[in-house]
C-alpha cells in the first residue's frame, strides 16, 4: 500500500492525492475564493413506496410499514346508537367504562340497582360499526357496597383495574381487578382495602415500566394518602394478588378552603414524573386544584415518592371527579376538565399548565360530565350536559395544539354542542372509545332511573396526518404502489398552492396543503420565494 504525504503548502497536490474532484476551492487556502463547484443538490430526498396516489407538492405522512400517504383530510358522519339498560336495572349510579385492547370489548364497573340489591357491579359490552350495543357480559357483582371512583385498563396485565369507596361507615379506600376472555369469561379479584379508615375519594391507576407499579391516592375532607402496590397476576382476575409496603401522606400543602375532594394520580412516562391532583372546596361553585409533582423511585410496594414542586390554581370553578383526569400519550400532557373549563398540563422541561380554555358559557344543571381522547390524534371529545339547552346530553370536539409545554398550549372547539339524546346526566359520566369501529360508548347515569349507554361516532374532519409522522413533500406524482421520491429537511419543495411569503413560517395542514398558522402538525419549511418553501427540520 502507498503513502500519501499532507503538504499544508501545496493543499491541490495534497487534494489530487486524495482523488477528491468537487471542486477546487473545497479545500482552498484560508482567504482564496469560496466559490465551491460540484457540490451536490441541497437537502436530502429518499424514495418510498406510495400508499394511495400521491400528487407532486403535497405533503407527506410516513405509515408505520414504511410507506408514504398523501395527507388527507376525511369527513366522518355523526352516528348515534340506540340506548342500552342492563337488563331489570331501576337504578344505576356513577361509574367507569374501560376499552380493553386485547378482547377488544368495553369494560365497565359501577353501583347499580337490580332485583332490588344495590352494589357494585361489573360488565362488559361489544360495539359495532353501526354503533349498536351488545351485551356481551351481563352484570356480575365486583367489589365492596360503595360507589366505583376510577378504572384502568393495562394491556401489559390485561386487567382493568378499579377503585372503590368501599363498605360504609367506614367508607374504605379499596381496589381490585378485572379480567374477560373470551374463552374464561368475566372475572373478578377480591378486593384489597387500601386503608381501615374513612378515606373515600381517591383513585389509582397503573405506572412505571410495563405497568410494574400501582399508585392509589385517597383520602378524606381533612387528610391526603398515597399508596404503592405490586399486582401479581394469575391466569384470571379471580387468581390475582396485590401486596404493598404501607401508605404515605401525599404531602401537598393546606389550602385555603374547607375539604378536599376527587384525588388523582396522573402518571407522565416520556418524563417518569407523577401529579398527585385534588380539588380544594371554597364553595359549590368553587373548587380550586391543588397538586404536587415529583419523581418515583423503586418499583410496586417498595416505590416512594419524592416532591419537586406544588402549585395551586386559583382560577378553577368546578372540580374533575377523581380517576377523570388522564394523561394523554398521544399529546404528552393530561387534560383537566370541569364541565366548562379544559386545561392542559406538562411535565416535559417541568411542571407546567395551559390557561384556562372556556368550553361553554356555564355549567350543566348537575354535575356530569368527562372527556375521552380519539387515538392517534390531537383531537379530544368533551361529553356532558348542555347547559344552553336543560343541559341534555351531548358533545363537543375539540383540537388540543400543543406548544413547546402546556403553557404555550392552545384549544380549538372544532364542533359541538351537538345532542346525543335528550337525557341529563346525573353527576358521574363515564365514556371510552374504540378504534376498530371508531366509536365510544358513552354511560349515562339519571336521577333515580336505570342508565342508559350509548354508541356514538362523532361527526368531525378526521386525517391521516399526526403531530409527528409528517415527513416532506412529494417532488413527483405517483400511483398506489408507485416509488415516490420524498424531499427531506433542507431540500427546495415546490407546494401545490404556491402564492407563498418569502420568509413566512408555514405549518402542515390536515389536508395536504400547508398554513401559516400551527394546528399542531408541525412546521412545513420556510418560504423562498412564491412558489418554493425550503423544507426545515421539525420543531
């Protein structure tokens, strides 16, 4: 093999040595002429398969088996199921419904009345794409005699876990789990109080790795518990254990009102950060949160928390029931909502919250209200009364665009009030959704009457773009299966639309054109000229 010799002096022979050829002022003395040839294009292009016919200057969504789609937007119909009571039910109270994932069947738990017993009960029930119900499972009894706080289903554990206000006098903090299969059925883990004491409001959830840990916050008007458990599970519910260390005072300050109500564990795992969250009674019509946030260490019963921060809001009216607020992970952040307020909050770069977002001008007639989250989206539905029309049921759609965090974050109401039925809901409302026939079934309790349940497919724009799969521009039209060449950051792409601000920021669009405002999609590029947009690098 030969040498090469480096001559600082004489950097052309050094380059012809080396075979380079892009140009002769790439390797140019310091102070010669900077006017490089040769280089190649700017930007980065990749060729992939098109799913679905792609047009040149469009903008692009990278699928999960590699391929590529133009971005669309879809218009999805309203489709309102009819009711559904469980069968010789006179009364049914607030409880909770869980999407179980793996059977792909909704799971629910609340205290109902029937052939005159009043206890807590479990169920399951199918819907189809035509948003009618089945009941797959009738009620079987679960748990203790009181009212059912919160549910969460795992699919690492397949189990739906539930929290209770168990017994009466005194009204225990307990949980147990839940399992269904089709081959074994429903079935239900004896219950495991948390604490001897009077300590109803609270709720748990699962956290931590592969759901390796459970945490349940719960309490009375004057004093605040959080536990950590481990669940040992058998081959159904009814074979499951749960073990914990003991409990711990959750630590968060005193608040200025009279009791405190409706506590909430919300877990953060991109962050591994918890929320401790409870709402401070002043007034019927104000509740103020109060929470503390912090790190966990160690995993099941041997987990402690350790506080980083609190804080105490002091522009909230109402409350959110406890096991209602919930973290989001297709947003990174768990939405707060009281019935007319929403609000976001973060945990990425710490604590933060959003301001408040004013859903509607009052409140319902009583207390019932929750939202869920449409999968794979930035879109969140809001069900509760109507307070401008006798607070009868319905929904609202609603566009969640986040922002660095959740103080930067922003709320659109895309649609809504639109009725479900006419039926107040009494207190608790409790709804989950399915994405294999893009519905929810929505729980209605009323005032001394059986419940009713709904499937329902909210009218809305539905699009196959998410706030991180788009990828860049098509550079030429392509067939269903054809090979399009996709521009990357930094290439020059030409947008359909053209009629662009040179220097403006524009935004992708759910419909494959692109914006100058931000719907949460991401940042498209920066215009050139009038019909060029150098493609940036996602914010």
């Amino acid at each position: 093999m030969g040498t090469i010799t480096f001559n600082p002096d004489d950097l052309a022979a050094t380059r012809t040595a080396l075979g380079l050829t892009i140009g002769t002022d790439v390797l140019a003395p310091n102070g010669s002429a900077a006017n490089l040839t040769n280089l190649p294009a700017s930007g980065g292009t990749i060729d992939l398969t098109a799913s679905g016919a792609v047009t040149a200057g469009k903008t692009l969504a990278l699928n999960t088996n590699g391929t590529v789609s133009q971005i669309a937007a879809t218009s999805v119909t309203e489709v309102i199921g009819s009711s559904y009571s469980p069968t010789n039910e006179t009364a049914g109270e607030g409880g909770f419904v869980g999407y179980n994932t793996t059977a792909d069947v909704f799971m629910f738990v609340n205290r109902s009345t029937i052939s005159g017993s009043n206890i807590c009960r479990a169920s399951v029930l199918s819907l189809n794409s035509s948003m009618a119900i089945t009941e797959t499972e009738a009620p079987i009894t679960c748990g203790g005699s009181g009212a059912v706080y919160a549910v969460r289903y795992s699919a690492v554990h397949d189990r739906l876990l539930a929290h209770y206000q168990n017994g009466g006098s005194p009204y225990e903090a307990s949980i147990n789990t839940i399992s269904y299969s089709v081959s074994t059925g429903l079935d239900v883990d004896g219950t495991s109080n948390l604490s001897g004491s009077n300590l109803p409001y609270g709720s748990s959830i699962f956290m931590g790795t592969s759901d390796n840990t459970i945490a349940s916050m719960y309490g009375n008007t004057s004093n605040l518990y959080l536990r950590f458990g481990g669940l040992t599970t058998g081959s159904d519910a009814s074979l499951d254990s749960y073990a914990s260390d003991g409990e711990s005072d959750a630590g968060i300050s005193t608040g200025s009102g009279s009791a405190r109500y409706y506590h909430t564990p919300i877990w953060f795992p991109t962050e591994s950060r918890l929320i401790l969250l409870t709402h401070w009674y002043h007034s019927p019509t104000d509740y103020r949160v109060r929470l503390s946030y912090g790190s966990v260490s160690g995993t099941g019963g041997s987990a402690s928390f350790t506080e980083i921060g609190e804080d105490a809001w002091d522009d909230s009216d109402k409350f959110d029931y406890a096991g209602h607020v919930r973290y989001n992970s297709d947003l990174n952040r768990a939405i707060w909502f009281d019935g007319k307020h929403l609000r976001s909050l973060s945990m990425n770069g710490g604590y933060n919250k959003s301001s408040l977002f004013e859903l509607q001008s009052s409140y319902p007639s009583v207390d019932g209200w929750c939202l869920a989250a449409i999968p794979g989206t930035n879109k969140i539905v809001c069900f509760g009364g109507d307070a401008a029309d006798s607070s009868k049921l319905s929904y609202w759609v609603v566009t969640v665009t986040t922002g660095t965090n959740a103080a930067s974050d922003s709320f659109t109401k895309d649609s809504g009030p639109n009725q479900i039925s006419t039926d107040v809901p009494y207190y608790n409302l409790t709804a989950a959704y399915s994405p294999d026939v893009d519905g929810f079934i929505v729980r209605v309790p009323l005032n001394s009457a059986a419940s009713k349940t709904y499937g329902v497919r909210v009218a809305r724009t539905s699009t196959n773009v998410t706030s991180s799969n788009f990828i860049g521009f098509a550079s030429n039209s392509a067939s269903d299966g054809g090979t399009v060449t996709v521009q990357l950051p930094g290439a020059v792409a030409t947008p359909t639309q053209g009629s662009l601000t040179v220097g403006t920021k524009y935004y992708v669009k759910n419909d494959g054109t692109i914006g100058t405002s931000d719907d949460g999609y991401g940042i498209a590029g920066r215009a050139a000229s009038s019909t060029k947009l150098i493609v940036e690098e996602r914010a």
